[in-house]
C-alpha cells in the first residue's frame, strides 16, 4: 500500500482544500478528512515537499489514501473535463454539470457528470477497486464509467496528480454503454427512419444535401442505418418523428457502428461530405451537385 503526501484536507467550513490555499502552521485550521484529526499545514519550505501534517504525529496510510481521493475528485470538479468511453476507446470532454459524491439510490459514485445530455461516472481508485456488485449496479444505470487508477503512484503536488488523472494509461473502461444504444438506436431507425429509395445509383431527394448523393455517401453519413441496393434508411428526420419518450437516444447518432455526439456529428459528416464532394467534382462525375443548404 502506497504512503501518499496529504495534500489536501478540510477547512473550518467542511471545504476540501489544497495545501498551498490555505495559512501556515496551525493557523490552517483543517482537519484531516479520514480521521478528522487536526492538521498542520507545512507549506512554507522551497526544498520540501509542501504537505498537511497531523497535531498527534500519526501520518497513518489511510489518511494519505483519503487525502488523494480528495484531490483527485476536486481536480476533475475544477477542471470540468472527464475521460469518457468513446467507440472503445478513452476520449476527454467537457462537461455541462458535475457532481462528486453522487448518491444514485443503490450507489454512490466518485463523479457523476453530463456531456451533451448524456451522463457518465468517474471513479477514482486509490485503495479499492470497483468490485462486481457495484459494477452490476453501473450496468443496470445503463451509464458509462471509467476508472482512474491512481493507487501506486506518489504525487509531490496537484500538479503531479492531475497529469496522472489526464493519462490515458491510467484510465480503465469499465463498462462502455454505447453497445447497447448502437443496437437501440439500429432498431428505431429501421423501424422509423426514412425509407428512401435508391435511384440511379443515389438517393434523389438526400435530405441533408437538398440533392441527389450518390448511395456511397449514404454508408458514410451518420443518418445512415441500413441499406441495400433499393433502399436505404436515413434517420435524418428521426428527432421529429419520434414519440418523446423515444427522443432520449437521439442525443447520440450512430454511424458504423461509431456513437457521436450531436456536435461531432456535424463536424464529421461536414467534414466528410467537403472532401468527398471535392472529390467527385475534381473527377467531373456530378459537378452539379452542390450542397444547397448545411445545418
Ligand atoms: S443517410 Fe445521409 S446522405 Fe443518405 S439520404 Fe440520409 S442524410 Fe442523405
Ligand atoms: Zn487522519
């Protein structure tokens, strides 16, 4: 078990503080957030590492443990910024709100956030790992977690920690929820998305385009769900033909088999149909096509 500096603990107020926020000395009046102990700050020296001390002397491991989780927790709520599950691999992102200590009825989590309308927990490991029962719980909440784990490092400032939080090797995936709304949303498309027929190779009236697209567009743009050589599904207009209580799992959109947020959406089909559209004019197979109107 790692010993770590304690370099956050609780003001008078119940705040969690950092050691260099707070006075020198006793004048500090924090405690510790494990043993609720009196502390001393130490963080006046240039060579040693500035650290919270107990009045009594007894520095123990599960103090330090508690201290780091703290931390850890306060950096994320600072920064705003979670790691989250992205296609199967870890992404950062900004986050609308965030919330430490979450009690969601049958458990609490570490952090619990919102990107986009769509929530994720954080947790941070320093002395336990997330055992099955709860991660059970995390799947049954149908929310994607990570976990960071920052058990056997030791970190000399705030600084040194939230490297470490930001490190995607340190990041774990524990339960991804994008499988589960790739199959749900397949489903809604193909039983509410448009069905356009395929003409001349293409779809005549594309929606997004206000043209004809050639159906290899179509595959790539992430309205796309399903086609074949007749047909195609396009949930373009999904949103509005839903029934609200459907209207949830639009928030992401789903393009082979890759989740999106609304936003990176648009920047990949923009993206996407710009160069591909360069492409085929360059080739003077449909210089006609223009795209009329974006989003
Ligand atoms: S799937 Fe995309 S490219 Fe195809 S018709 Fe719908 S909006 Fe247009
Ligand atoms: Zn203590």
């Amino acid at each position: 078990m790692t010993k770590h500096y304690i370099l956050q603990a609780l003001n008078a107020d119940g705040k969690s503080v950092y050691i260099d926020d707070v006075p020198n000395g006793k004048n500090c009046a924090c405690t510790c957030a494990e043993c609720g102990g009196k502390l001393i700050a130490k963080n006046k020296g240039r060579i040693k590492v500035h650290h919270f001390a107990h009045e009594s002397g007894n520095d123990s491991i599960r103090c330090s443990q508690t201290a780091l989780h703290l931390l850890a927790k306060e950096i994320i709520a600072e920064e705003k910024r979670i790691p989250i599950p992205r296609n199967g691999q870890i992404d950062f992102h900004q986050t609308d709100s965030i919330e430490q200590e979450k009690f969601m009825g049958d458990i609490v989590t570490d952090l619990y956030a919102n990107c986009e309308n769509r929530p994720y927990i954080v947790e941070i490991l320093v002395t336990h790992e997330v055992d099955e029962e709860k991660l059970q719980k995390i799947m049954q909440h149908k929310i994607s977690a990570v976990e960071i784990d920052l058990s056997d490092k030791t970190f000399e400032s705030k600084e040194d920690v939230k490297v470490a939080i930001y490190n995607p090797q340190n990041i774990k995936i524990l339960y991804d929820d994008d499988t589960r709304l790739i199959s749900e949303r397949k489903e809604i498309l193909l039983n509410y998305g448009l069905k356009l027929k395929v003409a001349r190779g293409g779809i005549v009236g594309c929606p997004y385009a206000r043209a004809y697209v050639p159906q290899e567009f179509c595959r790539e743009c992430v309205f796309c769900c399903k086609e074949d050589s007749e047909n195609i599904r396009c949930g373009i207009s999904l949103p509005l033909l839903l029934k609200p209580e459907l209207q949830n799992t639009t928030n992401i959109l789903v393009n082979q088999n890759k989740v999106m947020f609304p936003s990176e959406a648009k920047q990949y089909n923009e993206s996407h149909f710009g160069w591909k559209m360069r492409q085929a004019v360059k080739h003077g197979i449909m210089a006609q096509m223009m795209f009329s109107r974006r989003w």
